[in-house]
C-alpha cells in the first residue's frame, strides 16, 4: 500500500480498553439492529480523530440516529412538496433570493472545507462538517425559511425555492454518502431526476 491509515482504539464510555474480562465489548451487529449501520458509521467516524482513541457511548450512536433521522424527514418534507409537473434543475439566477444564494454559498464552502479535510484523511471533521450543514443550515434554517415561499400565492418564488431544495439535498447526499451510504442512496434514488 502506499498509503495507510492508522486510527485510534475505540474504547468504552469510561476509557477502557474493550476486552472480553471486562465485558465492555459491543456486538457490533446488536447495534446496528438497533440503530443502524450508517448510525454506526458516522458514530465511529465522527468520534475520530488522527492519532487519538475514541470513546464509545450509547449518546453518540443515539445522536447519529437521531441525525438520520433529521435527514430522513427533511427529504421526506421536500419529496412531499414537489408537484408531479416539478422539472429538477437549478434556476434562473436572477429568481433566487437571498436565503437561497446564502444556503448555495454554504454547500460551496462546505464540499471545499470537506474535501480539504478529506485530502489530508481527516475524517472525523469532514463528516463534522456535513453534518452540521445539512442539520444547522439545510434543516434547521433553509427549509424553514423556505415554506414561506412553497406556500405562498408567486409559482415561480414556491419553484424556486423547490429547485434549490431538491439541488442542495442532492450535493448534500453526495458528500455525506462515503459516511452513511444507505440512507443517502435511498434518498438520493427517491429524487427527481436522480434516475433510478
């Protein structure tokens, strides 16, 4: 190889060492029956850092479940949004308005800030990164500033914030699929003019 990688122990919420004596170990299978294998990977990923141990805890994978579950109902609201007419694409310029140029500006320095991290295999912060987008401000701040706009009386203001909404979703499950690759490719397949 030429390149390796070497992560951190992970170890149990007080510190120590995972071991049979102790009995401190996870059945990495119960956990993801009972969270899920993305809510695993991001737990573990998350939690890294180069050249340190991590610690295990029932709050972090509960955390990234919950975070899953966050992107599950955000693409859920948007799917739900979409009229059958609805052509994905991004729109004219001229139409967008300030929350949607912001939001754009934001996946923008957020894929450069992650694939800088990525470049220099710091994982943990990449993912960092995405997360806190696609729950601070995909979430918890454009959707919300966008159902103004899907419910109010202008077609073309409610279309276009329709289009940035499907297009930042989009490039948000791009750069989260190497972290939690089975729920973003089952959005992202849910998606208008993602192809089947």
């Amino acid at each position: 190889f030429d390149t390796v990688l070497i992560h951190g122990l992970v170890r149990d919420s007080q510190g120590r060492k995972m071991s049979k004596s102790l009995g401190n170990g996870i059945d990495p299978l119960e956990v993801i029956d009972q969270y899920g294998a993305d809510a695993l990977r991001m737990t573990l990923v998350v939690g890294s850092t180069a050249g340190n141990d991590m610690r295990y805890s029932e709050e972090k994978i509960t955390a990234s479940r919950n975070f899953a579950n966050k992107l599950w109902n955000a693409a859920r609201f948007v799917l739900m949004n979409l009229p059958e007419s609805f052509e994905p694409g991004m729109p004219d310029e001229s139409n967008l308005d300030m929350s949607d140029k912001w939001v754009l500006s934001q996946l923008n320095a957020t894929a450069r800030d992650a694939t800088a991290n990525l470049d220099k295999y710091e994982m943990g912060l990449a993912a960092d990164k995405i997360e806190h987008f696609i729950w601070e401000v995909y979430c918890d701040w454009y959707i919300e500033i966008a159902k103004v706009r899907l419910n109010g009386s202008d077609p073309v203001e409610a279309d276009t914030a329709r289009k940035v909404l499907v297009y930042v979703l989009t490039q948000a499950l791009k750069l989260l699929h190497p972290f939690m690759p089975f729920i973003t490719e089952e959005i992202y397949h849910a998606l208008p003019g993602t192809g089947e």
